[in-house]
C-alpha cells in the first residue's frame, strides 16, 4: 500500500518550520512522524493521521473531511484521519500537526520490543 508522498514532504516542511524533532517510520503500509518516540501524526493513502487528545476529538470533527480512525474497521480513540480536502491549505496542516502535538506530552510510549 503506497501513501501520498508530496502530503509527507509537506508534514517534514511544517515539522521542521516549526521546529520540532521527529523521525519517520513506514509502518501500517503507510509512514509514521513520531516525536519523543510517539506516533504523532501518519499517512495512510492519502489520508494524513494524527493522534490528538480524545477530548478534543468532537472539535476536530468539526474540520472538514475529518472523521473517526477505523484503520481497524473500529474507531480508535484518540486517532482521527484528516482527507485530503481537509488539509489542502498549509493553516489546515499545520491545525491538525499542532493538535497532535499539543497532546503528545501526554501520549503514553509504545512499549519497546525486547530484542
């Protein structure tokens, strides 16, 4: 499964304008921005995901083209998708990217696989 590869370079720009440390992962058929070594944000297609505060979900449905997570079939707490249309305009990027990080302080670490 191939993800939209301008929408990553996109992601990187805002990260780095913003200044903030990340790596990226191919994971899921799609590639991951994790900071703190957190997932943050995501591709999958072309539909960017983003992990934010599920709290502040109700106001993100808000966006447009943003809806529930259901990579799994099942909506994910926590995880919403954001189409294409939703996150056209650079401000609508950079909404999403700083909603995520706004709750990645908070944002338990994946458990780390022993080697």
């Amino acid at each position: 499964m191939a993800y939209d590869e301008f929408l990553a370079d996109r992601i990187r720009h805002k990260f780095q304008e913003l200044e903030i440390s990340f790596e990226d992962k191919k994971m899921m058929g799609g590639i991951c921005f994790l900071v703190n070594d957190k997932m943050c944000v995501g591709i999958v297609n072309n539909k960017m995901m983003a992990r934010i505060d599920p709290g502040k979900t109700e106001e993100a449905f808000l966006k447009p083209g943003c809806h529930e997570m259901d990579f799994t079939h099942r909506p994910m707490k926590g995880f919403i998708f954001v189409e294409p249309e939703g996150i056209d305009q650079d401000q609508d990027l950079e909404y999403f990217i700083r909603l995520a990080m706004a709750y990645n302080p908070l944002a338990k670490s994946s458990k780390k696989k022993a080697k």
